[in-house]
C-alpha cells in the first residue's frame, strides 16, 4: 500500500486516500485544532492506521504550506466582540478586616 498518495482538497479542509480512508482537519490546515478520521480500510494494523492518518496529516499540511492557504479571519472577527464596561456600574461596600 502506498501510503503517499492522497487527493487534498482545502476548500473543506480534507484528503482522501485511494483506499477510501478520508482525513478532515478542523481550523488551520498548517497548524489543525481537530483532526477527524473517517473509517479505516479493513485488514490494516494499528501502525498502519497510525501511519495513514499522519501521512493524510502531512498531506494536508504540505498542500497548505505549498499553496500559502491562509485561513480568513474575518468570520471569526464577527463573532468576537470587543467587551465594552456597563456605563453605571453600581458600588459596591468593601470588605477589609483592616481597622
């Protein structure tokens, strides 16, 4: 089995391999925050299964790295809000056990 052939597709953050196993990376393809394996091919090994996972792993990443893919942030830039302090933020008695 060659475990170098894969088919990436960075528009859904994916790879498959020629056997059917599919590899999906969440958040930057260079530097991923999940990773989610599809099912492995029957009749492979635990090593097997570990090396056809890193090797979609590094697929992808090499495919991002060779393309310069930089994620947009500006999706993420909507949902964070710069917290801004209530304009009457009520007093509040102190506690202190110094006299």
């Amino acid at each position: 089995m060659n475990f170098e052939t894969w088919t990436v597709d960075l528009a859904s953050s994916s790879a498959i391999h020629p056997t059917g196993f599919k590899v999906v990376v969440e958040g930057d393809p260079r530097n991923p925050m999940g990773v989610h394996p599809g099912k492995f091919p029957d009749g492979l090994t635990a090593i097997q299964q570990a090396r056809l996972l890193r090797c979609g792993l590094e697929a992808i990443m090499n495919q991002a790295q060779n393309e310069g893919w930089r994620q947009d942030k500006s999706r993420f830039a909507e949902r964070v809000q710069p917290q801004t302090p209530p304009a009457h933020k009520p007093t509040r008695p102190i506690l202190s056990l110094k006299k």
